[in-house]
C-alpha cells in the first residue's frame, strides 16, 4: 500500500476515534450524535484495521488482523438509525437491536479465523485464499445490509418529507436537500465499492474509500456543532399520521376526482382562504394542519384534499406563500424595517428556515430582493 494512503488512513482512523468521544461524551449529545458517533468509531477502527491487516511481520498488533473486515456490515443500519434519529429524535424500541445482526452474523460466521493464531492470520493477509466459503458469504451480507438498508433510508425520509409537507409550515427545507445529498452520495460510494471488488478497479475502492471519510467526517462535525441539524420539530406529534396520509394521499391519486366532490372541495377552500385572510392565522408559528383544521371545523383529510385538489398546494406551501407573501408586502411598505422582524411577524420562527423558504419561494434572498425594490423605486 502506498505510504501516502497508510497516513490517510492513519489519519483518518484517529479523527473517526476523536469523533467518537466529541459525540457521544457530554449531555448535550442527542440520540442522532451518539449513534453518529459510533459509527465514526468503526469507520475509525476499520481504516485503522486496514494498517494492521497490511503489516508483513509479526508484532503486537497481529492478533487484530481481520477483525475490521467485518464492521462495514454495520454501516447500513447506522446510517438508517442515525437519518431517523436526525429527523425525529424517538425513543429507541426493543426491535432496534435486530440492526445488530448483520454485523453479528459476520462476525459468528468467522469467529474461528478471528481467534487463529496470529502467525496463520499474518499468512493470510499476505496471501489471502480465494476459497474462504465464510468471507465470501460474509461479503455478500455486508453488500447487501447496505442496500437494503439504503432502501429503508429512502423509503423513510420520503414518509417524513411527505408528512412534514402535508401537516407541517414551519421547517427548513434544505434540511431534506442534505438528507437526500447524504442517501444519494452513500449509494455512490457502496455502488463503487461494489463494482470495485476486482484487482483492475481497486482504485475506485480507494477512492469510495477517502469520500467515504469525507462524508461522514463532515457530517460529525457538523453534528457536533449543530445537535439539532437536521431536527424536524414537532414531526413526532404528527408521525402517527404519517402511514394515515400516504393512505389518504394513495386514495386521492387514484382517482382524479378524489374522495370530495368538486362544490365540497372549493367551499372548504373558500372557507380556509377567507379565515387566513381574516384572522391572518399564518402568523401562528405554531400552526399545522391538524389546528387549521380544527380551527375552520373540518377533517384534516378533508382540508388537505381541498389545498391539493383546488388549491394545487400541500399545506407547506399553502402557508409559506401566505408568510412570504405578507413579507414582501411589509418590504415595499416599509423600507427600513428589519427583515427579521417582518419575518418573526409573518410567522416563521428562525431565520434559516425563512431564507431559505423565501428564496424557493421568490428565486431571491431577501436582501437581494429588497436590494431590487430599491432599484426599481430609485
């Protein structure tokens, strides 16, 4: 192995301990860093491993030769916890130590090489055998967690980014962006891997190696900073509701008149239309479609039906349009007045969430679209 990729991956292995302790030492830590910080652990100990698998003389470290091979079986379950932990924050279940069974059964399946002597594992790692029935099937488990649990990932963000959309106005929806960034850049990585197993690509699992290192290292840190990076409040109180909105939403899709009959749909989207016009309820930062509907007396599937049908308009939409329409009102009112306070008035309760709502919204800042109210008044 080159000298150049031993520091890289010397390097790598003790920021990925270093990681470790920053996230999960201290009671400001929440679920989603500690499960992140485990997971740089094994990152950490795997290219540590990779040091230890490659030495070509026996020393005191000989004995560890092999044991790294198998904890990438545990990456793909980390990385589902770790994005469900992100977004929500729940309570962890008795079912989650089934995530534990990938890795376990690699491990079981090679338990009698891992503790041969470490003259025959030195062997090994110098001439590996091609006929090792155990690795191969341990292999094709590690593979394999990794996509099906790249599946789950992508299936349970969609459920939440679809929940938070339909009964939720206040989140940063670049949140869901760096998600997806993260799913999208993970299954890169594990495609390359794959198709790298051979000789003639061993640098494509070089190279998955160091994004890999990359990836996960940046999002540590930027956890550490941040514990609540990726936190959808209030996404707990409606996640009961998720499996009941998919339902609701697969029952409208699959008729284009929908459950509500044409006058049904446009009275309730009369009715909601002139309440936030009247009692400007989009200023309630901590409103959601269950108390908008509560507050104008109908079902929330009812409600959410007229803002898709009539409207054209999930509920985030409907009502971001409201708070940002209101702001771009106030700026061409009021000159001088502090963006953030219009903001804070409109209804949004952070200033990331609002610049980044405003500008999907308008195409532009909200400095640079007071900067184009000037212009066009100068």
């Amino acid at each position: 192995m080159p000298i150049i990729l031993q520091h890289l991956f010397a390097i790598g292995g003790f920021h990925g301990i270093l990681l470790f302790c920053l996230l999960t030492i201290g009671s400001d830590n929440t679920k989603a860093n500690k499960i992140l910080g485990v997971w740089c652990l094994f990152l950490g100990l795997f290219f540590l491993g990779i040091l230890v698998n490659v030495q070509t003389s026996l020393n005191i470290f000989s004995f560890f030769i092999g044991w790294n091979v198998y904890l990438p079986a545990s990456f793909g379950a980390l990385l589902y916890l770790y994005c469900r932990q992100a977004i929500t924050d729940r309570s962890f279940s008795s079912a989650d130590i089934l995530h534990v069974l990938p890795v376990l059964a690699c491990y079981l399946l090679n338990i009698d090489d891992l503790f041969t002597a470490a003259e025959i594992k030195l062997s090994w790692a110098t001439a590996p055998a091609d006929n090792n029935s155990s690795l191969q099937l341990s292999q094709w488990i590690i593979y394999s967690q990794a996509f099906i649990y790249l599946g789950f990932s992508f299936q349970m963000v969609r459920k939440y980014q679809r929940a938070a959309k339909n009964n939720l106005a206040d989140f940063n929806p670049e949140i869901f962006r760096w998600i997806w960034i993260l799913l999208i850049l993970t299954l890169s990585v594990w495609s390359f891997k794959l198709v790298s197993s051979s000789e003639t690509l061993y640098f494509l699992s070089v190279i998955s190696d160091l994004v890999i290192i990359f990836l996960i290292y940046g999002v540590a840190l930027a956890q550490w900073r941040n514990p609540k990076l990726f936190k959808i409040n209030k996404i707990e109180e409606i996640s009961a509701s998720i499996q009941d909105t998919q339902t609701n939403n697969a029952q409208t899709n699959s008729s284009a008149a929908g459950l509500l009959d044409s006058s049904t749909r446009e009275s309730i989207s009369t009715r909601v239309k002139q309440f936030m016009d009247e009692e400007h309820a989009y200023k309630d930062s901590q409103l959601n479609l269950l108390r908008l509907a509560q507050l104008i007396g109908v079902s929330t599937h009812h409600l959410s039906e007229a803002l898709n049908q009539h409207q054209g308009k999930n509920f985030y939409q409907f009502i971001n349009d409201y708070r940002v329409n209101y702001v771009r009102e106030m700026l061409a009112q009021q000159q001088t007045a502090k963006i953030l306070d219009l903001a804070m008035t409109a209804g949004f309760s952070s200033k990331s969430t609002f610049n980044a709502v405003f500008k999907q919204t308008t195409g532009l800042s909200p400095t640079q679209y007071r900067q184009k109210l000037t212009n066009t008044t100068d």
